[in-house]
C-alpha cells in the first residue's frame, strides 16, 4: 500500500450464491434447493430462505429432506454456471475498486484502501453494495476490516466491520472456525476449551504449533494484521475487438472488405499471441445517420488466418445497405476457442482446410447445425450403431470398425411373401418377384436387453446378405422365435 494509506479489505459471502442464481431465470414459491450427487445418494446443496426455515440444511440427503418438507422443491446444481455467475460479479464489484479476487467458490474480497471516499466513506459504500446486491435479488454477507482473514471471519460469523487497528477486539468473540481452519483442527481447539479466537490469541504459542503445526498460528496472525496476506485480482480478460472510424464515408463492397481485411489482420495477430482461435466473428457497420447493421459469421472449425477467414465474409458483407456511406467498422471475435501452435511436417496437407471451409459457406445459407455427419457408436445393434452429429462441432472418426459389411440404406423392416427355405429361393418384395442367387450368412445378432425397443421385440434375428439374380443385393433376417423373413436394408 501506498505510504499513509491505511488498508481497507472488504469481503462479501454468498451463502445461497447458487440458489439465488437459479431462482434469478427461473423464479419460484416456496421452499426451494438444488441437489448434487455425492456418495451415491443425492444431498442437498444450496438453498433458499423458505427450505432452511423448514429446517433443512446443506449435506442432508434428498429423501430425508422430502420426508421433512413434501413441498420442497429441487433441481440440480451447476457448478460451472455458478462459477461463471461468480466471474460476473465479480466484474460488477470492481466499479468500486480494482482490486478484487475470488474467495472460494462463493465470495469476493475487496481491496478498498484508497477508494472509499469516492463514495462518501466506508459506511456509503457497504450501503452502496447492499443496495446493488439486494436489487439484484442476491443474499449476501459483508464484512469490513484491515486484513483479509478478519474481513472473512466478520462476513461468515459476525457480518460487521471493524474499526481501523482494533483487528482483536472485532473478532474475540468469534469461534475459532472463523479464522478458515479445516474441520478436524478446529473440532480438537474446542475439545481443548480454546472456543474463540480470543482464547486463541492468548494461548502460549509454541505447544499450539507443535502439536497444530504452523497453520493455526500463521491463519492467527493473518487475521490480526500480524502477517501480511495479499489479494491477488484476476487479470482482466484478452478482448478480441478492433474498431476503425473512416475520415470518409465509403459505401463500395471493395472498401468495405478492404477495411475489413484491416481489422483481421489486426484482431488475427492478438489470437495468435494468446494462441486462440474464432469460432464467430462479428462485423458492426455504422453508419452516418447513426444505423448500424452486423454482419455474423460462424466457422466450422476456430481459425486466426485472415487470408482464409476473409473470403468467407463476401456474402455477408455484399447484403449490407450502406445508406448514406460507412463512417466506422468495428470487427470483435465473440467466440474464442484454444488453438494451439502445431509444428509443421513435410507430409501436411490442406484438404480438411477445404472442408471446413466448404461447411463454414453452407453454413452461412442453411445454418452449421443443419450440416450433419455419421459417427460410429458402440452398438452391434444396426439402428444404434450410428449417431448424427453436427460437422462443424465433431471431429470425422477415423475408421469405422465392422466384422460384417452393413448396407448404406438402411429402413424399417418390411416382410417378404414367400420365403419357405432357409434362405428363401423365391420371394416378393415391394411387388417384386425376386429369386435368389447367392446367400451369405447367417450373422446372429441378438438384442440389447438394457433397451426397451418396440422393434426388437421379437427376439434374435440372423441376418443374411442376398444377392438376387434381378440384381438386387439385399439384407434380410429371419425371426427363429416368431418364424417370419424380413428386409431391413439394401446394398449400393
């Protein structure tokens, strides 16, 4: 800190952070928790004013809960969307200082010093952030004092702020929980009788480090001021986002796109350096009389080469009405993903490059999630043996592994008329006198007794690959349980 500067450490705790956030986009009556799974059994998470008045509490298991509380209402928890939640406050919380950190999975710390009286002295600025957090619908507890751990035992035990340099009269009272010890050291201090951290303070030091180890006394000396504790802010994100205002209006495809390759070139060099490539690029075109028209583009694979990622804008940018003229452009990538650097071989090639651009043009006409692919899937069942998935967010397999050959049209089972042998010689299909040639099988394939499927009902089945002497090459099986011959699929 700054010479003459006292430090100020605010900490807020949101005890029902993930409650909150989800009651936040889906609003509810009544008592509320959301469930996580541990130990095989779903317990209780986080939850609301109403549940813990009914009293419930987090760790307890869902059934004993419902057994309590049959109007208790639940949903699973999302770790990760409260951790996102967290980062965004924490953006919010940094209009009052600079410095702000991570507390756990579910608090914030302050640096203060210096920026209080930008809001008219400490008290208006915990007014301030109650008031911010309250609009907000968030259940929050603050505490105030000159160290870290004093300003986190306040918010977790006493929420209260303590006067400047009186650190130990502030928090005496205090269990000694409130000093962030682990449970098990804090279990055996009370079966010692030290129950507060005032008893703790004046407790001999040495036989508590020998037999605690450094921890209690170090998080001690944390909290009195004693033993400096830093607040490390996170550091504010790479923003991918160049902007360009014109002297001159333009108004031409050819100015537009020679502007753009500007900013690309721009935009492409900070992915490179922070090895991230674009998924969606957007292109926000102003105009004099203050419109403004984006143009969005979403690639099939994250990409930072401005010479390939250019071209791809030509549709878009050919559509746009520029009016009067184009006074300013401004190019920002709004979907980032990891692309690390590859070292290059002499065997490299560029055809998955032509792909992926071919899917990015089809793409900006009919949408990326439209362009599907086949993957194989772990089933020896042939309805289940593929999935579909979107090409531009799935990688090709690189080989599909199949003892048996499998037709490429593949249908619902139709039956056959005739058919009395073992493969049938003769047989009508689809109005067609068909008779068989050659016969190959038959391939057993047995059903999946984990699946309740309507179509396999029926039992086993052996399959056999028929080539007629029409020219039809055809997959057919027989039902041994339900004696009958279908037709399931056809050969290319």
């Amino acid at each position: 800190m700054f010479d003459g500067i006292a430090r100020r450490v605010v900490s807020i705790w949101f005890h029902r952070l993930a409650s909150d956030r989800f009651l936040r986009q889906y609003p509810l009556s009544g008592p509320f928790a959301l469930t996580i799974k541990h130990s095989n059994a779903n317990r209780l998470y986080c939850l609301n004013t109403e549940a813990a008045q009914q009293g419930l509490h987090q760790g307890m298991s869902h059934s004993d809960a419902r057994a309590f509380c049959p109007k208790l209402q639940t949903a699973p928890a999302d770790l990760y969307r409260d951790q996102q939640f967290l980062l965004t406050l924490r953006r919010w919380a940094t209009r009052y200082c600079p410095w702000v950190g991570l507390e756990g999975r579910d608090g914030l710390v302050l640096d203060i010093s210096g920026s209080s009286h930008l809001f008219g002295g400490e008290d208006n600025m915990l007014s301030d952030i109650r008031t911010g957090l309250t609009r907000a619908g968030l259940s929050a507890q603050i505490g105030l004092a000159d160290t870290r751990g004093a300003a986190w035992a306040l918010a977790h035990f006493g929420e209260g702020q303590a006067a400047p340099g009186a650190m130990l009269p502030a928090l005496k009272d205090l269990p000694v929980a409130a000093l962030r010890l682990d449970v098990k050291t804090t279990t055996a201090l009370i079966r010692l009788g030290l129950r507060k951290i005032g008893d703790l303070a004046t407790t001999p030091r040495a036989p508590l480090t020998r037999r605690f180890g450094p921890n209690v006394v170090m998080r001690l000396d944390q909290a009195l001021g004693q033993q400096v504790e830093e607040i490390t802010p996170l550091a504010a994100p790479p923003h991918y986002g160049v902007r360009m205002t014109l002297p001159e209006p333009i108004g031409l495809i050819d100015d537009v796109m020679a502007g753009t390759k500007r900013l690309l070139t721009q935009l492409c060099a900070t992915l490179k350096t922070h090895e991230m490539g674009a998924r969606v690029f957007v292109v926000t075109l102003r105009r004099v009389d203050q419109g403004h028209q984006e143009v969005e583009l979403r690639l099939a694979r994250p990409l930072r080469d401005p010479l390939r990622i250019l071209p791809l804008f030509e549709k878009g940018l050919s559509e746009i009405d520029a009016g009067f003229g184009i006074d300013q452009l401004r190019l920002e990538a709004t979907q980032t993903e990891a692309l690390p650097a590859q070292q290059m071989t002499h065997v490299a090639t560029d055809s998955d490059d032509r792909l992926d651009d071919l899917i990015t043009r089809l793409g900006t006409r009919i949408g990326l999630e439209n362009i599907q692919r086949f993957l194989p899937a772990d089933s020896h069942i042939p309805e289940r043996s593929f999935i579909t998935s979107p090409a531009a967010y799935s990688t090709a397999a690189s080989g599909w592994v199949c003892r048996n050959p499998r037709p490429l049209c593949l249908f619902h089972p139709e039956p056959i008329a005739g058919g009395g042998s073992y493969p049938p010689t003769h047989f009508r299909w689809r109005r067609m006198s068909l008779t068989t040639g050659r016969a190959t099988g038959p391939e057993r394939i047995t059903p999946e007794w984990w699946f309740d499927d309507d179509n396999w009902r029926s039992g086993l089945r052996d399959y056999w690959r028929v080539e007629t002497t029409q020219g039809r090459r055809l997959w057919l099986f027989y039902t041994p349980q339900n004696p009958g011959w279908y037709v399931q699929g056809e050969f290319a």
